[in-house]
C-alpha cells in the first residue's frame, strides 16, 4: 500500500485517472445482461468552449450515469456535438476574412471542404473541457450532427414529414439576420434596451370623412417610421370612441399614396400613443397577425426590404424612387430610410412634433418624444433584426405537439420540477409553424429540388426527385436545415435509427434528459414531437429542467457585465471536483444557482479534509475493506457509524429517485465532514482495536464509494491508495442500504455528542482556560444516562476535558450549566475563571450585540429603508441582523448558564 502523499493535488490526479478511465473504456463497460439505463447529452456548438452553464449541466448528468454505473446498470451516456450552422460559418469566414478572403471567392463545395479543415484542428475544444470537467461519457460512440449517418436520418425526416403532409413550403414572417442574410431562430434573437422614439405622423382620412371632433386626419405613433413605406392598413380598438365612425374607412398613406383601411383591432391599446398603430404586415410579427385577421392573405403583404435590409420597391410599385437602395438605418454616414421618411413627413407637414418645457419654462420643439425601446438584435451578428416577409420550409408543430402534451398529460413523460408543466402546456397549445430553413452553406442541405415555375419536389436523392419531376429541369434548394431540426432527433438518430439497431431497441426510449429550462421548446419539445412521431414512444420517461448560474448578485452573467465566470480557471485554482461539488449542492429544483467561488473553496477544503483523514486512517492500520459487508459490531461508537452510513445510502438514493441533487450532496457532505471526520475520527482516536479498523475500513470505501459520483477524480485516487481493489472505483459496487439502522447505538452517541459540544461552547463563551481540567456533576439524570456515562466517561473526560463524575448536588459557588435531555450537567467554575469579571463582560457584549440587533431591527421595519435603498443594502442589514441576534441568544446563554 503507497503512503498517502501530505498534500492533496486535484491538477496532477484529475488528468492521470480521466486518462485510464477512457483508455480502459471503463465509461461503457461491457453489461449485456444489465439493465440498461441511458441518458443523451444536449450537443454542445463544435465551436464553443465550456461556459458555466455546461459546467452544470454536464456535471448533473455525470452525477446520474456515475451513480446508475455504480449500481450496475448497463450506463450510456450519449455524447456529440452540434454543426452549428451560423456559428461555425461565421467562425470560417472570419478566418477567411483575416486573409483577405470571402466566403463568395469560393464554391459552395469549396468553402464546405474548408469547414471540416476548420473541424478537424479546431473543432474539438469544449469535447476536451468536457473530459477536464470528468464526464465519463461514451467516447468512442462520439457522434456529430453533419457525420454520415445522423445525416441520413436527417434528410429521411425531412421527407417523411413532408409525404406526411407535416412539412410544407409558406411565406411567412421570420426573424432575418441581414449580416448573415438568413433567418435565424427565437433563441438566436437577443432583445437589448436601446435608445429610441416614438414618432407621431398624421395620415390624411379619404373621400372627405373626418372623425367626430371634424379632425381630416389620424395621427399615428410608431417607433419604426421607415416601414410606413409599406403600411397596409391603421388600427384601432374596436371600443375606442374616438374612430369608431371611421372604422372600414379609407385612410392615405402621405408618401406613396397608398389607399387602405382602417380596421377594428384589440392589438390597438388606446392608452398607448394615440391609439392609433400603422399596420406593415411584411415588418412586423403582431402586424402580421393583425393583417391576417383584417382578411390579408400573406402573398399580398408588402415587402420594402431587400435581403441586406435596404429599400426596394413593393409589389404595387408605390414607392417614391428616391427612397429605393436606401438601407433601413443610416450606414457608414449616408442617410437611411429611417431619417429620409421622417425628413419627408416633416417637409409635407405630417410630422407633429413632440412638445416639452424647459427648466425657464418655455417650450420646445422636437422631431420625437425619447423611449426606451426593446430591440431584437441578432446574437452573433450584433445588428438588428428585421421581421421579413420570406418563403421558409415549415413543419406543422401544431399537428406535432398533440402527441407530446398528451404523454406529459398521463404521466408518460415526467417533467422535473413539476412547476414547469403549465409553461409547456401553455407553449405546446399556442405552438407556431416551426421554420427550419436557413440561408447558410454549412448545415445540412434541403432534399428539395425546384423546377422552372418554382414547383418543390421532395426526396433523399436527387434522383428519386428527377423521378418525380419527370423530364424538367430541376434546381437544389440552396438553404440548410435549422440545427434545431437535425438535433431533434438526438435520442434516436445517435443508435442508429433509421436503422433497427440492437442499440436502438435497448436504448430507446432514453430514461432521463437533464436540460436547462431555456431550451424546454428550443429542444425538449422538438425532440419530443420528432421522438413520438417517428418512433411511436416518448424519447424519454423523464425530463428534469434545471436554473441557470447567475452571478453573486443574482444578475444573468454577460460579457457586456464583466460577471462572466470561466469554470476552467475554477477547475485551475480548486479542482474539477470542487466545481462538481458546488454544482450538485446549489442545484435546488426550480430555483438559479448563484456563483460564490467562496463556495467552491469551501469544497476544496472538504476534498482536503478527506484526504487527511485517510492519512490518519492508514497512519493508524486501516486499510481497505474486505468485504461489502458491514463488519459486526459491539461498540456503541462503531454500531454508530455502521447505522449513520447505511442511513446516508438510504438518503441519497432517496435523494436521487427524487433528482433532489442538493439534498444528495449535503447528505454525503455532512456526513463525512460531521460524522465521520469530526466525531468518529475523534472518538475513536487512541482505540483503535481491531474491530475499529475493521469498521473505520467499511465506512471509509462507502464514503469512497458514495461520494465517487459527485467527486470521482479524488474518491477513485484514494480508493487506490487506501489498500488493494480488485477493480477501478468507477465500476465498483454502490452500497446496498440492507443492514438495519442500530437506532440505540444512534441515539447513545448522538447524545454523547450533544454534550460534548455543549460542554465545549460553554468553555468557550465563559473563558475557560483550554488547558483546565473541570469535575461534572450530573443531577437528574435518569438510569439510561447515568449507564452511558459509564461507557462513555473515558470518551468524555477525552473530548470535554472532564477530570471526574459525581451524582448529585454541585458545591457553592459560580458554576456552569449545562442541560442535555432530562439531565443537569453542572461544571463548578470557582477558582477556575473570574466569575464577576466575566458576568461583567458577558452582559457589557449582551448589550451591545441587543443594541445593534435592535437598531438593525428598527431600519428593516422602515418600508422607507427596505423600499428605497439598493437591494444589495437590504440584503447585507437582513444578515447583520441575523447575525446579531444570534449572537445576542449566545451571549444570554452563557449568562443563564452562570445562575
């Protein structure tokens, strides 16, 4: 057996066992006749690097394959990643473009080669995060969403589902990202408060109607004054007064002219702006939905946007030419639409000015009234967003959805915490045509091909379409798929579907999927509609939902905020399995964990504690156990520890049934730190019989054993150095909670320990010199308690520092009181301290701690305080006063405690 080295050092054993693990391929052992238990990881971008939400996620599931190998089940933990469409091409052409080179100099299929290059030496960085984090993933299964057999699968759904009649071809509105000229999805939009306006325009009412106040005019406010070009109707609320004898009128355009109504809507709010709201369908989601309402079929919405967001004529040729080949925005100091429409409006006299006072009172004029405004920008291109009227492929998510809601409905699909379900229903019921085309090269490309008049035939090849088409001449559709699509079929696509595997048949439906709440219908959903709909069963039986890591404060973690915190340079200061901790004891269901690196040293202390303490074991003769057995027992101290394991086997299984990651966590922490290192260690220091190094053995391989899947890399060091095993910890046995909890030896030495630590705080708080031995007195104690101080007075005079027991009444004089149970333990303290001295000091400290808990007390009952001042404040006068009166509760203690 190797002595343990003084000093535990994460760096040097993490990269050492991570190494052997996967080169012994002990994260997939060979169990064929094991219950199979399988669990998908969602696939990180080829080009990301692990964040700290990664660090959660992954670290969540590698808890749960971990646990479930150790019980000695067939464990699969799927892994790959994803081809990410946008961001690795941006990725690409940014490397191109540092060579003064554009993705257009090239071919598709050129540019296309020059990914996969970009792939092979670069693509894999975050896979080899994933393994400094201790993921015991299956490896040499790795998959990828563009490799050669989960593109099969991809191109096959797509035509399934448009032979289903679930996937069609529709002009609609989509999120369009002009820097990248392609529609992007919900997820990649992120919205940001931008400085903006509300511009207020008067649109001219037709054929001489006016409104009952005899007004010729409407006056409209809008934030997006450029896309008036192409306004197709004015809204109203149907209950306003003010237009509801001009409801189904005429009103004109000012600029181009253009003749539309206006129309009864519950879009339009009268309380915001005038009430009245231009109507641009072709630029606007809820416009969109207001045209179609009005009776606007989408073909007939106007466009004024080119791919790249500048002005181009409408389909009723409207628009002054002046305007056309403006973009939307001014840009590199040539005037935009924006400026040119709000200029025009002015000069024609439209424009009504915004009107404020100034501090002399007078009054001042402007083009807008200042607002801030909510603006959708692209999250890799940083540039706007344009809702764009397009022709996308779209699948029927309504059609989809039934099948999912159902099966969360009857259980079939258990959603963690259950808190989530009534947002997913919400979603599923209210679900969109789901598009998924993109205007990219990288990704994988539409099995559709055009003919001359723009006739889709779909197929897996481009044969079978020309079979289709018969003798005309057929064009590939140039867009990819959404990776959203291909990676919806992750929990089947990556055994082998569409081919009957054996792994498929094993290994599907999967058991559980750990995702953050933030892609529940980006891709919980989506692989759930795919799953039910291709495979006829749930993809998985349950689904757990976890926060997000936030910053100390609570605040969402951005580059922008400086609070971003890299899980590597954690891994680097305190070890992966300090991280690892942190993570699995902050995961509380249904709430965001906050960051507190203070935490994870913490955690690094706890790893460190144990190593000492199997330092002190095998300095003291124990060694590993020989059996999976608890050893038999007769003293209280190690029938003790014996029944606090098995009952920490049985609150962490409980805990992980429940997927309660934080109460399995504490569970194991306690008991090591507490229990074992603290008590057992200390009671059992200077007896170490042959019995107790038996029992120190079995307890120190089920914590080794028990603590593996939230800290693998120093349990599986340890479970080497401690004595000879006859396999790696990572594939042992997980203990079996069969023995039955000794209640009495629980109750006995939790009683000793109640009294000791009472006896030590009252030492503390009344001064008592560390070295002075005390007598104890023992009144009122019942048989029970007077037959333990028998077995364990040499324990006690050890660990209290007692130097004799009587029965019976103390002498005269100051003395200490103690109670524990139904018994007084009183220690005479005359000749050993001050006692008026220290009653002194004691009640001066009461004073002042009940001074402040008060004071404290008295802001925090001030709404003025707690409604005003910075939440950070309140926070931090919440704690103090906590703290306080605590302190000021000690403090009284050890005064009663001197009579």
């Amino acid at each position: 057996m190797t002595e343990l080295p003084k000093t535990f050092d994460p760096a040097d054993i993490e990269s050492r066992w991570y190494a052997h693990w996967e080169e012994k391929g002990l994260f997939r052992p060979e169990r064929p006749d094991a219950t199979p238990f399988t669990i998908v990881n969602p696939p990180p971008n080829v080009t990301g690097s692990l964040h700290i939400g990664h660090a959660l996620d992954n670290t969540l599931q590698d808890i749960v394959i971990r646990y479930e190998r150790l019980r000695g089940k067939d464990a699969l933990w799927v892994v790959g990643t994803d081809h990410a469409g946008i961001a690795t091409q941006m990725v690409v052409e940014r490397q191109l473009n540092a060579q003064q080179q554009k993705r257009t100099d090239f071919t598709r299929d050129e540019f296309v080669a020059k990914v996969w290059e970009w792939k092979a030496e670069s693509g894999g960085a975050i896979t080899r995060q994933l393994r400094r984090l201790g993921c015991s993933m299956d490896w040499a299964n790795e998959r990828f969403t563009m490799d050669e057999g989960f593109s099969k699968a991809v191109i096959k759904t797509f035509v399934e589902l448009h032979k289903r009649g679930l996937l069609y071809r529709d002009k609609r509105l989509v999120n369009w990202d002009p820097h990248f000229r392609s529609a992007i999805s919900d997820l990649e939009v992120e919205t940001v408060e931008t400085k903006g306006g509300f511009w207020r325009f008067r649109y001219p009412l037709a054929d001489g109607v006016t409104l009952a106040d005899g007004s010729d005019h409407i006056v409209v406010a809008t934030t997006r004054p450029e896309t008036m070009l192409a306004d197709m109707a004015i809204a109203v609320h149907p209950d306003d007064e003010r237009y509801k004898s001009v409801i189904g009128k005429d009103i004109l355009q000012p600029i181009t002219g253009r003749r539309f109504a206006i129309v009864a809507d519950e879009h339009a709010d009268p309380a915001l702006g005038t009430g009245a709201v231009k109507i641009t369908p072709g630029h606007d989601f809820n416009d969109f939905d207001v045209g179609k309402r009005a009776g606007l079929k989408a073909g007939e919405m106007l466009n004024m946007f080119d791919a790249d967001a500048n002005v181009v004529q409408t389909a009723d040729g409207l628009i002054p030419d002046r305007f056309l080949g403006l973009h939307r925005f001014r840009k590199d100091g040539v005037v935009g639409a924006r400026e040119a429409v709000v200029a025009e409006m002015k000069t024609l006299g439209f424009l009504v000015p915004h009107v404020t006072k100034n501090k002399e009172g007078e009054e001042v004029a402007a083009d807008f009234e200042p607002r801030t405004i909510q603006t959708p920008f692209g999250d890799r291109s940083n540039v706007v967003i344009e809702p764009w009227l397009t022709d996308q492929w779209y699948v029927d998510a309504e059609k989809l959805a039934i099948a999912p809601t159902k099966a969360v409905r009857d259980g079939a699909i258990e959603i963690v915490p259950k808190s989530w379900e009534k947002t997913f229903f919400n979603w599923m019921e209210n679900i969109q045509p789901w598009c998924v085309s993109r205007q990219l090269w990288w990704g994988h490309q539409i099995p559709a091909w055009f003919d001359e008049d723009g006739n889709p035939y779909v197929a897996e090849s481009e044969a079978e379409a020309q079979a289709l088409a018969g003798n005309k001449v057929l064009t590939r559709d140039p867009d990819v798929l959404d990776t959203w699509f291909s990676s919806a079929l992750w929990p089947f696509g990556t055994l082998g579907w569409p081919e009957p595997t054996e792994k498929l048949s094993r290994h599907y439906p999967n058991d559980l999927l750990i995702s953050g709440f933030d892609i529940l219908f980006f891709w919980d959903a989506r692989m759930a509609m795919q799953g039910m709909e291709f495979m006829g069963d749930v993809p998985w039986r349950k689904l757990y939902l976890h926060g997000l890591v936030r910053a100390a404060d609570g605040q969402k973690m951005s580059k922008s905020k400086g609070n971003v915190v890299d899980p590597l340079g954690l891994i680097d200061k305190f070890g992966a399995d300090a991280l690892r901790f942190f993570m699995a004891a902050m995961e509380s269901q249904g709430r965001d964990v906050k960051m507190d690196e203070k935490r994870v040293e913490g955690y690094r202390n706890f790893a460190t504690k144990l190593w000492n303490a199997a330092r002190f074991l095998q300095s003291n003769g124990v060694t590993a156990s020989a059996t999976h057995e608890a050893p038999h027992a007769t003293l209280p101290v190690n029938r003790w520890i014996i029944a606090e394991t098995v009952a920490t086997v049985q609150a962490i299984d409980t805990a992980m049934t429940e997927l309660r990651f934080d109460a399995a966590a504490n569970a194991i922490y306690h008991f090591v730190w507490d229990q074992f290192c603290d008590w057992y260690i200390e009671l059992t220091k200077g007896a170490m019989d042959d019995e107790t190094k038996a029992v120190a053995g079995w307890a120190f391989d089920q914590i080794l054993v028990m603590l593996h899947p939230f800290m693998p890399f120093i349990t599986e060091e340890l479970w080497h150095l401690t004595g000879t095993r006859e396999s790696e910890l990572i594939v042992a046995q997980w203990p079996v909670a069969l023995a039955a909890v000794d209640t009495d030896a629980q109750a006995e030495i939790d009683w000793l320990i109640r009294l000791v630590s009472a006896i030590r705080t009252a030492r503390t708080e009344l001064n008592v010199p560390p070295g002075a031995k005390l007598p104890m007195v023992v009144r009122d104690g019942a048989e029970e308690t007077q037959r333990r101080l028998d077995r364990q007075g040499v324990a006690l005079a050890r660990l209290g520092r007692v130097e004799s027991l009587t029965f019976g009444e103390p002498p005269a004089g100051g003395a200490a009181q103690i109670v524990v149970d139904e018994a007084t333990f009183i220690l005479p303290l005359e000749g050993v301290i001050d006692i008026a001295a220290e009653k002194t000091r004691l009640a001066k400290a009461l004073a002042a701690a009940e001074k402040e808990r008060d004071g404290l007390g008295g802001r925090l009952s001030n709404p003025s305080f707690v409604e005003k001042a910075k939440p950070e404040a309140v926070a931090k006068a919440r704690e103090d006063h906590t703290e306080k009166t605590a302190e000021a509760e000690r403090l009284k203690a050890a005064l009663d405690r001197l009579g």
